[in-house]
C-alpha cells in the first residue's frame, strides 16, 4: 500500500467521521467541531493528491490551498462559536 494512498484513505475515514458526528449529535458545540473534523480530512485528502511519488516534487498548489483553507476554517469556527454563545445567551435570557 503507497503512502499517498494510506493518507487519502485516512482523509476519507476522517471526512467520514466528522459527517457522522455533524448528523447525529444534537449539541451545537458537537457539530462545529465535527464540521472541524470534516475540514480536517478534507485538507488531508489535498495533501495526498499533491504526493507525485518519491522522486517528483510536490504540487504545490493543493499545499496553497490547505493553508488558505485553515485561515478561513479558523475564521469560520470562531464565528460559529461566536454565534452558537449569542444563541445559547438569547435563549437563557427567554
């Protein structure tokens, strides 16, 4: 088994994870860091396809995309968060 293909397989079993957690919890806080999760073997499965093999070098592309995809994950996650303590403070306040 390469190595591309072991860290592919992890990305999905990640993605995977993460959807299941997004669907079947009920807490908010559960399914924002399920959706981190999602991003987390998304990002894994980019870093896979940009492997060429042991002599070639790496696409360099997918790499730019991972890290702009961290920043706007981090972005997001703090504005979900943001908002999930706006909600969970409205709905105290009723």
């Amino acid at each position: 088994m390469s190595t591309e293909l072991i860290f592919a397989l992890t990305g999905v079993g990640l993605f995977a994870l993460g959807l299941r957690g997004t669907l079947l919890h009920t807490t908010l806080l559960a399914r924002i860091l399920a959706l981190n999760v999602c991003g987390a073997g998304v990002f894994l499965m980019f870093v896979a396809t940009a492997y060429q093999g042991r002599n070639e070098p790496t696409d360099p592309v997918p790499h730019a995309l991972v890290l702009t995809g961290i920043v706007v994950a981090i972005s997001a996650t703090a504005l979900a968060l943001a908002l999930a303590r706006r909600l969970r403070e409205s709905n105290d306040d009723e």
